[in-house]
C-alpha cells in the first residue's frame, strides 16, 4: 500500500467513525496516520549518512583478463539501514556487482565483484544506485551512488615469436637503398676524398691500398613500413561470437601489429573496411599499439564495403615498398586483381586468408581466391576454423 492509498484509507475510516460514533473507526485512523508519520521518517532518514566507494579499474582490460572490483557501502549515522539493494548499472557482460544486505549504525559492508573479460569493446561501469525503503514498505527511494565509467577491452595479442613478412628477407630490410649524409652503421662503398670530408669518414685501408684518401659512404638504415588492412566487411563474415571470422581477423591483425611494432620495431599503419572505416596512420611504438588495440576493440562488421573497394582506396596512400598485410575472408573474385594492381605500383601485398566455409558450412569457401593469388607471386597464409593460430602464423606461406 502507498502513502496516497494509505492516507485515503485513514480518511475513509475517521469519516465512518463521525458518521457512526463507533470507536474501533477511531482506533484505526489513528494507527493509520501514526504508521503514515512513522514510514515518512524513516524514510528521510534512510538515506542520510550513506556513502559508496568503488576502486577505479584503469579504463582499460583484455580479453582473456580478470578484473576484479572492490566495493563498500558505509553506513556514518546512528540510524540502521534494514534493507538496502545495491544495483550496478555495468555494460560489460558477466560483470554483477549488485548487493542487498541490511546496515548498523556505524557499520561498514564490503564485496568483491571478480569478472573475466570475454569480449572486446567499449562498456560502462555503473553508475550505481541503491534503493532503500520503509519497514512497512510504504515507501521505495532510489539515489545514485556512484557515476559509470568507461572501460575498454581490448582484443587478444598472441605471443608471436616469428612473423616473416617475405620469406627469404628481412623484415624491415626492403627499401632501395639511400645516402647519408650522417654516419650510419650501413658503410656500402668508399669513394675519393673531396675537400670538406671530415677525417673520421677516411676509410684508412682503402687509402693505404691505393695510394690517396678515400672516404666512406653510408646509407639510411633501410627500412619498410607496413600497414594492416582488415576486412570487416559485413556481408563477407561468416561464423558467431569467437568463432567467427570477424573476432579471428580481429585477433590475427592485433597480434601482428604487435609484433610487427614491438620485435620488429616497423612503422605501422591499420586500416579497417566494413566498420567505421577510419585509418591509423603510420607510427612506430607502444603509443601505437595502443591506438590500434583501441580501434580494433570497437570495430565491428556493422555495413557492407567491398574489399575490392577498401583496395582502391588505399591505394591513394601506399607508398612503393610498402607491404601491405591483408586479413580477410573474402569469397569474391574482384579483390584479387584489385591486389596484383597494387604489386605491380611496387606495394608489397601480404595475405592472410580466412576460409568462411569452416566457420559456416552453408558457406563456399575462397579456393579461386587463393590461387590466384598464389599465381601472382603474392604470399598467402590460410586460416581454418580452430587452427592454432600461432602456429600458422609463425610457419608462413606455405
């Protein structure tokens, strides 16, 4: 019953205890209006002297990561809470941090809320709110505890000892060579003495040898850069929730970026086709990482966008020897022309090549797809459903 029905009940039996003079309508209108006063102080005091205290998580988790969350409600005032249901807003799936429990004066309760990060993306936690009431349950009152914050969780990075971007080459070691003006630890020939050479560049055997000064000549550590092309293409994916092509494209372009970034030390660019179809440029570092797991965290196959389309726009922004990591599943017969155009303007295309019909059976898979880019000279990497990938990838082309 609420204070409204309450009160009206109260009302009714003090007008049939005037009308009728008996006593018992008396008696009962005034437990009615005591037990209205009762409940209404009560209430005002239920929630005063109540505060809440969450330990803060970072902003930031991974996939495969336990969180764990520490809560505390503190009751400061005289007055006891008898029930009290805390409530946790959170987005993040499997995260219950909820409570109920009853406080004593001066009485502080304390829980622990442990969860294990599944899925990437971005999640709120919280806000959380309590709701609290009367003994006779007349009244219900909710108030905000805490605000939500933002947490992200970030993709999987497997442990990649080995990933060879050509095999038979050194990664980082395709750029055609350029002078230095600076010494460099790349000495690649000597040449005659010209005035205004300093005396720390005379290569002095070669002087000796030949009777006059001769001088080194450097090049520019060489280097490539890379960027990862992934096809989120909405139409294109096959399979649901891990083991669909979506999260092992998602997987495979996070682990190779950090080792391409963190063993190979590359400059490293992402490009994703199918989702927001925002780009990183090229960058070198943990910041760099970061920004990448960050954007794969959220990216998602929401549209339709041919790959064959994401090839033509890229190629605006690839630079000669620039390799280019391709992850899709793709079972289109466009796309590959479209990857050979690119070879031939001097990008060097890399392939890893999921097959959509061991994620979903009702699927064709993208046989014509690889062979032809196999004839072209260009690198493929196969990838089937429950494939270790690790393996796969530090094995290479095959």
């Amino acid at each position: 019953m609420r204070p409204i029905q309450l009160s009206l009940v109260a009302l009714v039996t003090a007008l049939l205890g005037i009308g009728t003079g008996w006593k018992p309508f008396f008696i009962i209108t005034y437990l009615l209006i005591a037990a209205l006063i009762f409940s209404t102080v009560w209430q005002a005091m239920a929630i005063r002297g109540m505060t809440f205290n969450r330990s803060a998580l970072g902003g930031r988790a991974q996939v495969g990561e336990r969180i764990e969350e520490r809560l505390a409600l503190e009751n400061h005032s005289l007055f006891p809470k008898l029930w009290v249901q805390v409530h946790d807003g959170s987005t993040l799936p499997g995260h219950h941090a909820g409570y109920v429990t009853s406080i004593g004066p001066r009485q502080r309760i304390a829980w622990r809320a442990r969860t294990l990060c599944r899925a990437r993306g971005r999640y709120t936690i919280g806000p959380v709110t309590a709701t609290t009431g009367d003994p006779l349950g007349l009244y219900r009152r909710e108030v905000t505890l805490a605000p939500e914050n933002e947490l992200i969780v970030l993709p999987p990075v497997l442990p990649l000892t080995r990933f060879e971007l050509y095999p038979g080459s050194m990664p980082g070691r395709g750029r055609g060579s350029q002078r230095s003006l600076q010494t460099t630890t790349n000495v690649v020939t000597v040449r005659n003495y010209v005035a205004g050479d300093p005396l720390t560049r005379i290569h002095w055997p070669s002087t000796a040898r030949l009777g006059q000064f001769m001088v080194k000549e450097f090049d520019l550590d060489p280097t490539i850069d890379v960027v990862v092309l992934l096809d989120l293409d909405r139409d294109a994916q096959a399979g649901a929730g891990d083991s669909s092509t979506e999260e092992y494209g998602v997987t495979i372009a996070a682990s190779v970026a950090g080792y391409l970034l963190r063993q190979q030390e590359l400059a490293v660019g992402l490009a994703v086709s199918g989702s927001s179809d925002v780009s990183l440029p090229l960058d070198r570092g943990e910041r760099q990482l970061d920004r990448i797991l960050e954007m794969l965290a959220v990216s998602h196959a929401t549209r339709s966008a041919p790959l064959v389309e994401a090839l033509a726009n890229e190629e605006t922004r690839l630079q000669r020897n620039t390799v280019l990591v391709i992850i899709t599943p793709s079972t289109a017969l466009d796309w590959p022309q479209g990857v050979h155009h690119l070879q031939r303007r001097g990008v060097r295309p890399f392939v890893i090549l999921l097959d959509p019909h061991t994620f979903n059976e009702a699927l064709g898979d993208n046989q014509r797809a690889h062979d032809a880019l196999v004839a072209a000279g260009i690198p493929v990497i196969g990838v089937r459903r429950g494939d270790p990938l690790v393996h796969i990838l530090e094995q290479g082309p095959q």
